[in-house]
C-alpha cells in the first residue's frame, strides 16, 4: 500500500469518527481513538451496507458518509456493550 493510501485512509477515518463523535454525544475517544473508530467503522459500514442493498456512490464523500455511519453503529453498539 503506498503512504498516500494510507494517509488518505487515515484521514477519512479520522473526518468519519469526529463527525460520529459529534453525533453520538459522550461517547467519542480522542483523536487517535475516532480514527480507530472511523476505520473500524468503515470495515463494518464495507460488509453490511452492501450485504443489505445500500450504496452511497464513489470518492471520499461516498467513502466518509459510508465510514460515518459504519462508525456510529459501532458507537451505538459500544454504548450498549457498556451499559450492561
């Protein structure tokens, strides 16, 4: 993988779990955290979105709403692992 792949990966996942830390109020992990949490977020919104028919198009706009929601299922999924 070439550093601008990676640097770009990084940046999506760090836009993707800010903006699910904004969404999800009290439940964000810093920067370093959001970033791990947008590319996990990813991954997940990458197996179940097309798993369930939903599609949001090519480019990074795409790639960040996808990311972004992928990221808030998890933050949800996270609190009520908490709560328990």
């Amino acid at each position: 993988m070439a550093i601008e792949a990676l640097l770009i990966i990084l940046l999506i996942g760090a836009i993707a779990g800010w903006l699910a830390g904004q969404i999800v109020k009290g439940y964000g992990f810093g920067l370093l955290g959001n970033i791990v949490v947008g590319i996990v977020g990813a991954l997940v919104a990458g197996f179940l979105f097309p798993a369930i028919g939903l599609g949001f198009g090519g480019g990074i706009l795409g790639s960040i709403i996808a990311a972004t929601l992928g990221a808030v299922i998890l933050l949800f999924l996270i609190r009520l692992v908490k709560r328990v």
